[in-house]
C-alpha cells in the first residue's frame, strides 16, 4: 500500500527506523495471536490495540529504561518495547504462575518493578494520580527522570482526571499525560464528552503545556515525545498530550463494533500506523520485501516458541498458605518464633520499648505525640506475642521512649528510619 501519513526522518538514524517497525510489528503479530487463541478459549479476554500500536512503542522508545510508565490495556507496545520475556507475558494472560501476580490479574492489570512499569487501574483516571506522587519522588530525588502516563478520551471526564492534572501543574511535576483519543469511550463518541474541539485545549485551563500528535505516525510520536521529554528532564513541568487515533477492534472483543460507522471505519484503516510505516521504509529502501517476511517469521517464531513455553507450565492449584502470605507479612511470626525458642523454660519478664524519631505528631492524627506513638507500637507487638500463645501470660511488658533513645541522626532520612524501632528485651 502507498503510505499516506507524512513521515519526517530527520534526525534519526536508520538504526532507529528499523527498530521502530520491529518494535510495531511485534505487538501487532502477537494480537493476531491473541485474537485466534481468544476464539480457541485458550484466553479468556482481550482489549486490542491494534491501530494504535504507534503510541505506545513510540512513547516507550522515547523513554530511557529507568522512567516509570504506567500503560493502560491497549499498550502491549509498552511492555514489548521494554524488551519483558513473551512467555511470561504470555503465562500472565493464562493465568500461570509463571506471570507477574501469580496468576491474578490476567490481562493488563500488572506491573513490574523489575521493567518500571506499574499496572493499570480500571478507570484509567485513577492512575494519573499515581503518576503524580512518582513524579513527585523523582523531583524530590533530583534524579532527572520523566514519567509517562496513559488514559483515554473517556477518562479524562473522570475527576481524578482533573484533580491530577491541577496538582502535577501546581507542583511542577515532571509527568507526560498521554491520552490516546481513540473516538470512542467505551462505545460514547467523543463528540458527547466534551465540548471542546481537543482534549488538549483542556490543559489550558491548568496553564499546562499540551500538544494534539498524530498518534498514528510513529515518527511524529517518536520525534515529539523524544524532544518534550528530554526538556522536562531538564525544566521538569507536567505536559498533557492527546495523540488523535482510532480503534479499529471493539472496546473489548464481546463487544463488536457495530455502533462505528462503516466509512469511519474505512478511512481509519487506510491510515494503519504499521502497514503506512512498512511503505514509507519501503520507499526509502531502508526495507525490502525479503527483510518484511525474514522480520515477520523471526518474531512468529519467537511467539511460538514462548507460548509453548507458558502452555505447558502447569495450571495454578489455588493454596491457602500462598495466598495469607501475600496478603499478610510473617516476619512478626518469626520474631515471636525465635523469642519463644530463646526464652523457653524461663519464667523471667520480656520487655517491649517502642521509639520514634524525633518528627513532631501532625496536629489532628491518631496519635497525641511520639510517645503516644512508640506506646502503641511497644502494645502492639506485646499483644501479637500473647495472642501466639508461645509466651507465658504476665512475663511481657510495654514501654515508651518516644524520641528520647536516638541510635541514629535525625538530620537524615536514614536516620530516622533507624530511630523507628521496636527492642526487645529479655531479662535472665
């Protein structure tokens, strides 16, 4: 096909044009995978993004390593762009303990430290405020990173929407919204969500930089979200980009996409951001014919490989004792362990002292002062030892220090988290 999107190449190497495509072609070859496995019952649901590919691999690309990004369930291009292993990805979407949350969550609602990708929350507003409080830690940190978040037209009717966007520009957060206007929230056309002619026009009333990106062009994503980010890094501020697109599967695959009109559909599948790309790199001799199949078949290759890989792993049997621990931390049980070997036989007293750094108690919270702090403390833990049942009734003993036994420098953060202790101490 003649591409009909306007692509820019300067300033960027054929290295990076290539890898652009494969890093395109990848997601879309593993939803097409997706889609037979769907009909198969091999996978329970799916939210496609094909069409949309452009925006997450190009925002992904323009990003280091290091830079959080939080996808929302179109963005597959996210997680293949950060390079994660497909047969763990693959083992997420069946439910295998091999995926990410130990076969919960499926489908998109995942993150991973590990990739700096955090998982999405069903609203999507949601999400923005948790953008903010780690751009906020990267501010804090001085540690000149970005972060990227990722809504849809819908979403940004949402209060948290508003409320995110006002405290990022308030605070001069350094934070990309990126809003992927597909036309559809749900299967309400934009044209019902707002009044305005651009989502963008809506950083205006926050005085908050925006910008409207193709997000169908790869290059202009790219190119632009390359160059904005690498000026927050340096002037951290918040900036709120709509990338104009469009859905060419249902809001989910039960769906279907009867309420899209037919001609709409058309011209939107005449600017598909893969196959406009594939031509534009044909043109320009930067691809063949041969070096599109050689591409193709190496990744079908891998998602092969993979899913094998994640179908035979075995199906998850639910355990009880799994399940308590990740919900409930056992390091208390553990100290209670060891105090009730090193103690027993012994009828002598077991003192508990509870302290605090040297912080002043919020007005209003819980807790008068940090003695009334470290007391609570000092009671709670004597009161997880007596509910064991591994220590004699009468031999424990609460107390408070408060401030006042520092161990460490309150001047720093460290220190202070040092001086939030608990000691235990047995008397012989």
């Amino acid at each position: 096909m003649a591409n009909i999107l306007k692509y820019n190449p300067k300033g960027v190497t054929e290295e990076t044009l290539i890898n652009l495509y494969l890093q395109m072609l990848k997601p879309r070859l593993i939803e097409e995978k997706m889609l037979v496995l769907l009909r198969q019952g091999k996978i329970s649901k799916w939210f496609s993004g094909i069409g949309q590919e452009a925006i997450s691999v190009g925002v992904t690309a323009a990003l280091k390593k290091e830079e959080y990004i939080l996808p929302m369930h179109r963005n597959l291009g996210v997680f293949t762009t950060r390079e994660i292993p497909l047969h763990r990805l693959f083992s997420q979407w069946q439910g295998k303990m091999n995926g990410f949350t130990k076969g919960r969550d499926r489908s998109f609602h995942f993150g991973t430290q590990e990739f700096n990708i955090i998982g999405m929350i069903s609203h999507l507003g949601p999400q923005l405020g948790v953008a903010d409080g780690i751009a906020l830690a990267n501010k804090l940190k001085k540690n000149n990173h970005v972060c990227a978040v990722f809504t849809g037209d819908g979403g940004t009717s949402e209060g948290d929407f508003h409320e995110a966007l006002n405290v990022a520009a308030v605070w001069s957060l350094p934070v990309i919204f990126c809003v992927e206007n597909n036309g559809y929230g749900l299967s309400t056309p934009t044209s019902e969500q707002y009044k305005c002619d651009h989502i963008a026009d809506k950083g205006i009333g926050y005085g908050m930089e925006s910008h409207v990106i193709n997000g169908n062009n790869i290059l202009e994503v790219y190119t632009e979200v390359s160059k904005i980010a690498s000026d927050i890094r340096k002037n951290p501020r918040p900036v709120l980009l709509e990338f104009k697109t469009f859905r060419m599967r249902g809001h989910e695959e039960a769906s279907g996409t009867k309420y899209v009109p037919e001609d709409l559909m058309d011209l939107w599948s005449k600017k598909d951001p893969l196959k406009n790309y594939e031509a534009f790199l044909l043109s320009k001799e930067i691809l063949n014919e041969d070096l599109v199949t050689k591409y193709t078949n190496e990744i079908k290759n891998e998602i092969n490989t993979n899913l094998k890989i994640a179908f035979e792993e075995d199906q998850i049997v639910p355990n009880l004792s799994t399940e308590l621990n990740d919900v409930y931390k056992n390091y208390p049980q553990e100290i209670i362990d060891q105090i009730a070997n090193v103690s027993d036989g012994s009828d002598n007293s077991i003192t508990v002292a509870g302290h605090t750094d040297d912080v002043p108690i919020a007005f209003g919270a819980l807790y008068r002062d940090n003695w009334d702090l470290a007391a609570a403390r000092a009671s709670s833990v004597v009161q997880a030892i007596e509910e064991s049942g591994q220590v004699g009734p009468g031999r424990l003993e609460a107390k408070s220090y408060g401030e006042t036994r520092p161990i460490a420098d309150n001047t720093t953060a460290a220190g202070r988290e040092e001086n939030r202790r608990i000691e235990i101490e047995l008397e012989y």
